[in-house]
C-alpha cells in the first residue's frame, strides 16, 4: 500500500490524519452527528459557564446579607448612642423615651409613604392595559367604535 492509499478507517498509513476524499453522501451523513455533538458541547460549555456565574452570584448575596446584619447592629448601636448622649443632659427613662419616639415617628412617616406609594401602584388607570383590552374585545365582537 503506497502514500497515497488510505484504508477503510478513514486515517492514511502515515497516520497524518482523516481521509481527504469522502462522497457527498458519506459527508452529508456526518453531518446530523456532527450537528449534534457541536451542539452537546455548546451546551456544555453553557452549564459551566452558568454554574460559575451562579456561584459568584451565591456568595455576592450572602455577603451582602451578612454587611446587612452588621449594618443592622451598627443602627442598634448608634441608637444606644443617641439614648447615651441624651442621657449626659437629661435623665436616663427621659432620653430612651426621647429616642424611641423620635423612631415611631420616623416608622410612622415611612409607613404612610409606603401606603401612598402603594395606593399609587394600584390605582386603576381608565386609559390603561384594562380600557385597551375591553376595547379589543368590542372591536372583536363589532360592538363599539373601533377602527376596520
């Protein structure tokens, strides 16, 4: 068997790599194969790529609900500070009294603007998505005025 032979593998003697003339018909039988298996490795790559996003993601949110305690705590302690200091000038019963109504209040304030907010959000809207939808359904049922 000569160079230029190749056997029925599809790999030359040489070993220097595939056949070089393949039928069309050979070639557009590999094809669906070839599809698959490119599309089995994109997907793959996709996952990993995937899963080490959603890792870093997993440990960005639980760093960010950890600084949220330590936030947290670091209010408490600046209100003991406050009640402290108060305390320089006043009696102790007074300065807690102080600062915690002065909390209600504040509490008390953003409540009634999470309300407004809220009532805002859920307003009905006479020109919204609800008004177009039942102007659709007239439209479709020949009843109203609507544009042909």
């Amino acid at each position: 068997m000569s160079n230029s032979e190749f056997n029925p593998n599809g790999v030359n003697p040489g070993g220097l790599g595939p056949r070089t003339k393949r039928s069309l018909v050979v070639l557009l039988g590999q094809l669906p194969g070839q599809i698959i298996a490119l599309v089995k490795a994109e997907l793959a790559a996709f996952k990993a790529e995937i899963a080490g996003k959603a890792k870093n993601i997993g440990l960005g949110i639980g760093l960010f609900a950890v600084a949220g305690v330590f936030a947290f705590l670091a209010v408490i302690v600046l209100i003991a500070l406050a009640v402290i200091a108060l305390a320089l000038v006043l009696p102790l019963w007074l300065a807690t009294l102080i600062v915690a109504v002065s909390l209600l209040l504040i509490a008390a304030i953003l409540v009634l603007i999470g309300l407004n907010r809220v009532k805002a959000g859920t307003a009905p809207d006479p020109e919204g998505i609800t008004a177009s939808i039942r102007r659709d359904v007239d439209a479709f049922k020949g009843v109203g005025e609507y544009e042909h």
